[in-house]
C-alpha cells in the first residue's frame, strides 16, 4: 500500500511498494543515469532493491521513497535515509537517484533538503551523511546546497567515497 511520507512545494514523496519496478527500471537501466553504480540492473535485481528498501521501512522505520510531481503523479526517482555503514560505523544516509529526464530541475536538492528536515524532525537523528562517488560532482552539489559539509574520504563499494555529513545543531 502507497503511503505518503512527506511533501514539499512541488513533490511527494510516499513509500515503495513493489509496484514501482517499471518507475525505479527507467533509472537502473540507464546506463547514463547509473554512471557512479557498478552497473545497470535488471528486473530480478530492481526487485531485490524494493525488498531491501521494505526490509529498511520494516527495520528501520525509514527507506528509500517514491518521489513524484506533486501536481501529476508524475514518477520523478526515489530519495530518502538509508542506514549505511562507513568505516565500521553504522550512519544514516540521505540518498538519491532520479531519472535522467527529470535532472537539472532542482528535484534532487528539494527532495534531500526535505529528507534532511525528516531525519532531524521525525527522526530525531543527530547526524545524516550522504555518500558520493568522488567523481559524482551534481551529486556532490546537491549534498552542499542542503548544508552538508565534506567530512572525508573512504573507500567503499569498491571505489573512493565523498562523505558529506550535517549535525542537527548545524
């Protein structure tokens, strides 16, 4: 069932369902849209990301969510806080990925600012990361223009890791 979430000027966010197969395979099988990803995925494999995602929604209280247009429905890309692990340390990450159509729109900071203000509100988290491929530089601007300040490096999925971090008292 299509729980909503949150919502901001111009978009919704609600949660996953496994119904959103097609919506999330316009993002992973675009090899553009999945440049910083280690590949594609294909339809076995977006299932496996919307159980993992209802697993967090179950565990967690909180996932990756559906975002659309507020005023159409109209299927944008997902954003939310999902726990990952950096360096030992379990964290609380603001995460991202839209469809290659809808970039440039300013939907990716709008829907992450939001997230941010879930986290510290809702949540009562004290500290949210996002985590970008070093390379991945709209991805790292978006993680700026919410407030997040570049803690480190790492390494992680098998490459070199921005890690942008925020405190509630920022």
């Amino acid at each position: 069932m299509k729980q909503f979430i949150l919502s901001t000027d111009r978009l919704m966010l609600r949660s996953m369902t496994r119904d959103d197969a097609g919506h999330l395979m316009e993002i992973f099988g675009d090899p553009t849209a999945m440049t910083y990803y280690p590949s594609t995925k294909d339809e076995k494999q977006t299932m496996d990301w919307i159980d993992w995602t209802l697993g967090n929604y179950e565990r967690h209280g909180t996932g990756l969510w559906i975002v659309e247009n507020k005023g159409t429905g109209e299927f944008l890309g997902q954003c939310g806080i999902v726990p990952q692990e950096v360096e030992g340390v379990s964290e609380m990450e603001i995460g991202y990925l839209f469809a290659r159509r809808a970039w440039g729109n300013g939907y990716a900071t709008e829907a992450a600012a939001a997230c941010k203000r879930y986290g510290f509100e809702e949540l009562n988290l004290q500290k949210l990361v996002s985590l970008t491929d070093i390379n991945n530089l709209p991805s790292r601007k978006v993680a700026e223009r919410i407030g997040m300040t570049l803690e480190k490096h790492t390494h992680k999925w098998g490459k070199e890791i921005a890690v942008y971090s925020v405190f509630l008292t920022e």
